[in-house]
C-alpha cells in the first residue's frame, strides 16, 4: 500500500439531510451519537459502516475500524459533561481504561451552532465534516480525520488524526477555525503521539470548477481525499460534484466570515490506500 500502488476500499456517505439522520445541536453526546449512529448502527434505511463498538457508557465509545491490518489502533471517543476528546489506544479492556497513546481535543460545543454535517466512511478511517458555531452570517466548517494515511513509498499505514490547535477539552474553541492547510492545524500518529506539521501537495491533474485539486500530503503521507488549492472568499457552499467521473463532496474547510479558504474535495465511490 503505497501511493504507487493503493488499494480501492468503498465508502458509505451519511449526511445530517439524510431521512432520520441525528441532528446537530449545542449539547453533550451529540457528536458521539452521530459518530455511532454512522459507523456501527446506521439510522432510517442507511446501515452503519461495519465499525464495532467495543465499549460504550452514557458519553463514551470505544470504536474499532473494519480493517485491522497495518498495526491499527483503537479510538475512544468522548463527548459531554464538560470533556470532549478523541483518545487512541491499544485494545481498552474497559471503557474506563485510561492508557492512552495520544489525544486530541474536539471542537463539539458553541452556543450557536450550524446544523449541517457529513460523514464519510470507509473500512480504514472516517472523515466527519461539520458546523459547531455561528457568527454573524458565517458558520464555522470544521473537519475530523480519524483513520489511516498512505506512506509515499514504503508499505504499512500508520494511524493519524487531525487536531486542530485552537480546541479547548471542553470542546469550545476560539472565533476562528483554522482550515487544513493553515499554521493552527496538524495531524497527530496515534500510535506515537507525533506531531506532524509538513503539508504539502503531490500534483494531480484534477480541474473541476476551475479549482486546482491535489492530494495533501502530511509529512510522507497522502489523505485519501484532496483539497483545492484555489481559495474562495466567503463561500459556503456544500455541493455534490462529479470528477472525471468520481462522485465527490465538495465542502469548504474554513469559513471565517471573509477570510479565503480551500475546498475539500472527498471522494463518495472510494478511497486509496
């Protein structure tokens, strides 16, 4: 598994105007309920993504992806009663179980929040995208990697997850969002607890909207989705649009009242790695 020669794995896509689908709203377990309903119980007619839950409590899971090659990790996901994070771990005998590897704070409370979310799933990692918090007109688009990422050149995946540097463990977080590419957002390994800052891209040939889409790049890794390189002012939208014949997401990973920001371009058929 490498960026020379990835494997296809599916994704199931979820979406807060789905029929039944869990709402957003400014409270405890909401992202958890969400996070579950997606990934092991599914909701109206959409089954879940073939995750396990491990171990669960009032405002806690343990989650385990499909895929288990690759030396993963679990993921503990913890969401109400002043607390919000997202712990990794090496098989919790318990929901209790306080050894962790590394940790992150989750932005998953404001006191005026969007509303609009989106989940994307596959056997590896999960990418939710979703509003917490309005001002003005402008809402902020916030975005969670928790999965695997694809080595450039050597074989095996390490674990990582997006951090954003500006979430409190209480779950607020300051007026602006950094989106992807920006100073105050990194990725985490979950299995080391390495910081890992380097954001680059790899040149693809990609031109839908007349954005420029490549492949991110963390440190020697590649998301299994792409950003644009173009930044819009002021642009919420959230669309579905087609590449080269892919279905793909088009979400705005920043909106910061008028600040530029980059598109995230997700794809909805499958991912690489």
């Amino acid at each position: 598994m490498s960026l020379l020669t990835p494997e296809q794995h599916p994704v199931k896509y979820y979406s807060s105007k789905d029929a039944d689908a869990p709402q957003m709203t400014d409270g405890d377990l909401v992202i958890k309920t969400i996070i579950k309903a997606c990934l092991v119980t599914g909701y109206g007619s959409k089954t879940g993504a073939g995750w396990t839950a491990l171990h669960e409590d009032d405002n806690k899971i343990v989650l385990r992806r499909p895929l288990q090659t690759g030396n993963p990790v679990d993921v503990k996901i913890i969401n109400g009663y002043g607390f919000y994070q997202i712990v990794s771990q090496d098989n919790p005998a318990s929901i209790s179980d306080a050894a962790f590897l590394a940790k992150i704070n989750m932005i998953a409370r404001d006191a005026n929040c969007g509303t609009e979310w989106h989940l994307i799933a596959s056997d590896f990692g999960f990418l939710f995208c979703y509003q917490m918090g309005r001002s003005s007109a402008s809402d902020k688009n916030n975005i969670l990697y928790v999965g695997s990422m694809s080595p450039l050149r050597d074989t095996g995946s390490p674990m990582l997850m997006l951090k954003n540097n500006k979430a409190a463990d209480n779950g607020t977080a300051g007026y602006g969002v950094d989106e992807l590419l920006g100073t105050g957002v990194s990725f985490i390994d979950m299995r080391s607890g390495a910081e890992l800052t380097d954001k680059q891209y790899v040149s693809i040939s990609l031109y839908p909207d007349k954005d420029f889409v490549q492949k991110l790049i963390i440190s020697s890794y590649f998301t299994p989705f792409y950003i644009s390189v173009a930044s819009r002012s002021n642009d919420k939208t959230t669309e579905a649009v087609t590449i080269k014949g892919r279905p793909m997401l088009r979400w705005m990973n920043k909106m910061d009242r008028d600040t530029n920001s980059r598109a995230l371009f997700i794809p909805l058929d499958y991912w690489e790695l």
